[in-house]
C-alpha cells in the first residue's frame, strides 16, 4: 500500500509539472511576459505618424523615413571599434559615452545608439551592420515639414527623457515625443500604436526565428491625421508682417472660438527641430537671450492691456448702472483728484460720453466710470471683487483651457490683492485707477485680448479657442462647442460696438480705415518697463491693438502685441487691419500700408538695454550694436529675408 502511495504521488506531481510546462509554451498568451525574457529580442515597430492639416486642407506636416541605430550593450562583441566610429562619423569617445549611458539605462534592453540617419549613412552601414554584433538598424519615420511658417503652433519632436520612460510605460529609450505644439497637445492622437516582433535566440544567442512563429507579434497602428484651425496664408501674412519685430498675434473666428493665426515672433522655421542637427539649432535658439525664438509670445508673454481694456470698463460701468452712455465727464489732459493729476491724457473735445470716450480713448473718462464701480460698494475690497469677477468672466485672469500645452494666466487683482498689499480697508478707488486704462496690476496675454474682443463681438459671449478642427474618427471634445457666457447683459454690448466702430472711423484709428470692411478697434498704448542694471527703466511703450470685424455678423477677432512699437495705430494698427482685409478679401490692397509694415524694423529697439549705450543712439550706432553682438545668429535660423530700414 505505501508503495502504491509513493508511486501516485511521483506520478500526480509529474503529471503536474508537465501540465505547468504545456501551459506555459502553449496555452500562456500573455506576451507581456515575454518582456522579461531574455532568450527572445523584442523588434518594435514603429507606425506612421499622423499627418497636420490646416483649416482648408492644406498639408502642414507629413513623414520621412528615418534610421537609428540600435543595440544591445550586454550583446556587444569585441570589435573594430575606430572602423565603426568612421562609419557613423563619431569620435571613440562618443562611442564610449552612447555605450556608457544606454548601459546605464538598462544592459540587456535596446537603445538608440546613434538616431536619424540619412538614407546615403543608412545605405554604407547596411551593408556593414552584420560585423558588429549587438547592433542592428531599426527603422522609423521623422517629421517632415511642408512649410517653414507656424513652428510655435505645430511644434516638434524629439527623444523622450528619463522622466517620461518611468511614468509612461509606452515609452522605451530612443522613442520620440511631441515636444510642443500641436505635435505635444495632440501626442496620443498623432503617434498610433507601436507594433512588436519577439525573436527566438539559441543558446548562442543567435537569431533563429519569431517566437511561437509570430503569434505574439503585433503589428503598428498608425496616428490619426488631424486637421487644425490655422489658416496656413494668414499666419504665413502675419509672421511677414512681424518680421524684425517682437510680439504676438491671435485672430479668431467669434462664432466657433477657431484660432485663425498664432504668431509668436521672432519665430523659426519649424525644420531645424529635425533630424541629427536637432540639437545644435535647438541649442542657437535657446542661448538666444534676446529675440528668445522659442518662448510663444502668443499664448505665455503677459503684457498690459492698455487702453483696448477700456472698453471692459464702460461695459462693467453700465452693468452695475453707475453711469449712462449720456453721462459725460470732463478731460484737462488727464485725470485730477484736487489738484492733483494722476493720469495724463492726450488732446481731444471734452466733455466726453461714452461714445466719444471710447472712439477718442479718454483716461479721465473711464477713470470716473472705474472709480464709480469700486465706490458703490461700502467697503473696497467689495467693489474691487465685483469688478474682477466682472472681468474674468471675458477669460481674463485665469487659464481659458484651450487645447495647447502652454500659456500664463494674466493677472486680474481683486480686493484680497489690495487688502494684502496696503492692508484691510486701508486703501480706496484712487490707489488703483491706472486698472481702469488697462495699466497698473492689470495683465493679459495676446490669446486672452483676443478671446475678449471675439465675447464683445459676440455681443456677451464666447467660445473657448482651441486648435483642432477634425480628428479622423473622432470628435473634439464638446467644451469647444459649449459656449461661455459674461456676467454683462446682451443690451449693454451695442453702444461698446458702436464706439469701436467710430474709433476706426473718426476717432484714434481713422488712419486705418479698409476700404469695403466694417471693422470695430481700439488703440493702444502700453507703458514697458525693464530692470537694467539694478534700476527699473523705461523703454519705448507697446503697440497694442484689438479689433474684429465685420461689425455685424463678425467673421475675424483679432489681438496685436509690438513690443516697443510706439503706440496703438502705429505698427498693431496696421499689422491688424492688413490681417483683417488679407483674411476677410483673401488679397491686400493696402499696399502702402504693407510697404510700410515691411520696411520697418524695431531691432534698433530690442537691442538698447543691451548696448551699454544712452537710450538716444542715432541709427548709425545702433546698426553698429546690432553688428556688435551678431544678432545675425538668430535672424539665420528665423529666415527672415525682407529688408528693412530703421525707423
């Protein structure tokens, strides 16, 4: 009997472990385990990547083939080392650095030893590859740019860094992201899916065939094309237009929030973010400290608003019924408390209504509407709440969730601010009115001036800018077609239009006028400070402008930022208004205006906090700066051919 016993249990625990071993090489489909296993090669394969449409079906971005190649450390042989390095043009002690650092990642996982080879370097190695054991050519494919315009709204992309491999396990060493842009918001839509191949190796370590005959292999899922909003010929217009010139524009179409132009200049053609000279040109753009290329003054430069944040005033004004589109005020060149001057004011008829107020862009006016808002309230703090929260409702002073990575909040101060500042109840209207002109603590980013003028066109409403148009086979996400309403009641909205549209007609943008176009604007001029050596010193002030147009039925919102271009109707003026015609006629016929706009720079005023030199330098010396200090570096890459003369 124990005999038996013994026998069936040698048998039962036989019968177990040959049941264990058929499941495990037959019946266990998890390939997720085959990751680990180190006598099978896992060959990804890369999918194509999704294409970038713009908003009229114009290809933006397509796809080139690319070679890395790739190995193994642990699987590296003894081998003409300097033949090698000749082959891919590196120095051995490169060879010793890429070895180090993949060995440092993992020794028995692929890594990129050296990316983004040509196809002339792919075809010398090929032939050559079998002689070194441990590395193999892996292919994928790289972006390829159809325009040299928009490179701060499709972005780019490049190797994933240590950070991104431990929070996402899709990513190994070697693969490519989007970095920023489109490329960046719309990653997971545009990559697909990568495809796997599990190789069978012999104790040898030789490749002998797909593991299982390949019934764990998976093949790639290409990326999605996409088409965005951007009008391709309207941005392309407007980074002519900004060309030696810094600052941003945003235009958008009022009635779906679709943002038509994205301009951040200075900018740079998109192509130098590809290929094996990444690096170095990413390198020349970000040591520029000057023309700062890379930083997207169109959604994350915060400037004061200036003058075009009047108009929230008078609608915030009528709101909370302080004042009447007839009440008038009076202007002595500026604002007086007593004798006093707190603000200035340039010439024009006083008194002033709204109407008038607006048109000839008073200070005094809209400093007695905002000191009226603040002092309805018993205490300032509460007045000051109602008027930010009033302002905010336009997406002013907080994220307005556009579908882009990037941006800054602006600032709207509140009665907290002020109580925090001078202390509880210590403070009153008067400490804050240069709020009222869009000066003061108020600031904002070009996006955001755009998306209030678009809710004023809009007569009391808006929708959130986003980028994306069409996802194939998918649709965008709904807060896109959701609009957002102001706290302003509609009927307030007609009498803020009607001043707009006499600013372009009799008040300070009558200069601008288009012929054929009924366009409503504001002027602006913002106040630019910089610390120089320890002091707060005054630059020359920004050129604001806001505008849309037609003035009934709106097709175009548009928001212009010149970084020390004078004052509103100067360069924003008629960078906005040729923007306008361009987009609305499809063609320019300002052309005196556009001549202008081109043959005008505004380097000999980006480079005068840097020239060790007074502020007055004639344009001989600031040539001679410029020169100097080879401003000729960026302006290379930004391939910004036009010619200019200083103004």
């Amino acid at each position: 009997m124990r005999k038996l016993l013994l026998l069936s249990v040698i048998v039962v625990v036989g019968l177990v472990f040959i049941a264990r071993l058929f499941y495990l090489q037959v019946y266990d489909e998890d390939p997720y385990s085959l990751y680990d296993d180190n006598a099978i090669r896992k060959v990804y394969d890369y999918p194509k990547r999704g294409y970038v449409y713009d908003r009229n079906g114009k290809l933006l971005v397509a796809n080139q083939p690319s070679y890395d190649v790739m190995f193994i450390p642990r699987e590296v042989k003894e081998m003409d080392t300097l033949e090698f390095c000749n082959l891919l043009k590196i120095t051995k002690e490169d060879f010793i650095k890429f070895y180090d650092k993949a060995y440092r990642y993992s020794p028995r996982l692929p890594s990129v030893f050296i990316p983004q080879l040509s196809r002339i370097e792919y075809a010398v190695l090929q032939e050559k590859i079998r002689k070194y054991e441990g590395f193999y050519i892996q292919k994928r494919s790289l972006r390829d740019y159809q325009t040299n315009i928009g490179a701060n709204v499709l972005g780019d992309i490049g190797e994933v860094n240590n950070y991104i491999i431990e929070n996402d396990p899709y990513y190994k060493s070697g693969d490519l992201i989007g970095k920023q842009g489109v490329e960046l918001s719309y990653e997971e839509v545009l990559r697909g899916v990568k495809g796997i191949k599990f190789i069978q190796k012999d104790r040898f370590n030789r490749d002998i065939g797909p593991y299982k005959d390949g019934i764990h292999d998976t093949l790639p899922v290409p990326g999605k094309d996409i088409s965005i909003t951007i009008d391709s010929e309207l941005q392309k217009y407007g980074e002519l237009l900004m060309t030696h010139k810094h600052g941003g524009i945003i235009a958008i179409e009022p009635s779906s929030g679709e943002i038509l132009a994205m301009v951040s200049a200075p900018t740079y053609n998109p192509n130098l973010l590809v290929g094996r000279q990444r690096s170095r040109n990413f390198s020349k753009l970000y040591t520029d400290t000057i023309a700062k290329p890379l930083f997207d003054r169109s959604l994350k430069a915060q400037y004061p608003p200036g003058s075009p944040f009047k108009v929230l005033s008078a609608l915030i004004g009528l709101q909370e019924k302080v004042v009447t589109t007839q009440d008038q005020f009076t202007c002595r060149h500026g604002y007086y408390l007593g004798n006093r001057r707190l603000t200035g004011c340039h010439s024009h008829a006083s008194p002033l209504s709204m109407n008038t107020g607006i048109a000839q862009s008073c200070n005094a006016y809209f400093v007695n509407v905002y000191r009226r808002v603040i002092d309805k309230y018993d205490k300032p703090s509460e007045g000051m709440d109602v008027w930010s929260n009033h302002v905010k409702s336009f997406g002013l002073g907080e994220y307005l969730g556009y579908d882009l990575k990037i941006g800054n909040k602006g600032r709207i101060p509140d009665g907290a601010f002020y109580d925090k500042w001078y202390g509880k109840n210590r403070w009153s209207s008067t400490y804050n009115i240069s709020n009222s002109i869009g000066q003061g603590e108020v600031e904002a980013t070009p996006i955001q001036l755009a998306n209030m003028v678009a809710a004023i066109s809009n007569r009391g409403f808006y929708y959130t800018p986003h980028i994306i148009k069409r996802i194939e086979g998918q649709d965008i996400d709904a807060k896109y077609t959701t609009p957002n309403y102001t706290t302003i009641n509609k009927e307030h909205f007609e009498p803020i239009v009607q001043g707009m549209f006499d600013a372009y007609n009799v008040g300070t943008a009558a200069s601008l006028r288009i012929p054929g176009i009924d366009i409503c604007g504001k002027t602006g001029t913002a106040e630019n400070f910089m610390r120089i050596d320890g002091k707060r010193t005054q630059l020359t002030d920004h050129s604001i402008f806001v505008a849309f147009a037609p003035k009934d039925n709106p097709k175009i919102a548009i928001a212009v930022f010149v970084e020390n271009g004078y004052w509103g109707s100067r360069f924003a003026g008629r960078i906005a208004s040729l923007m306008i015609e361009k987009y609305i006629k499809g063609e320019v016929t300002m052309t005196s205006m556009e001549n202008w706009i081109l043959t005008h720079s505004l380097e000999h005023e980006y480079i005068k906090p840097y020239s060790g030199k007074p502020f007055g330098i004639n344009r001989e010396s600031a040539l001679q700066v410029i020169d100097k200090i080879k401003m000729d570096t960026t302006t290379n890459l930004i391939n910004a051919p036009s010619p200019f003369k200083l103004d």
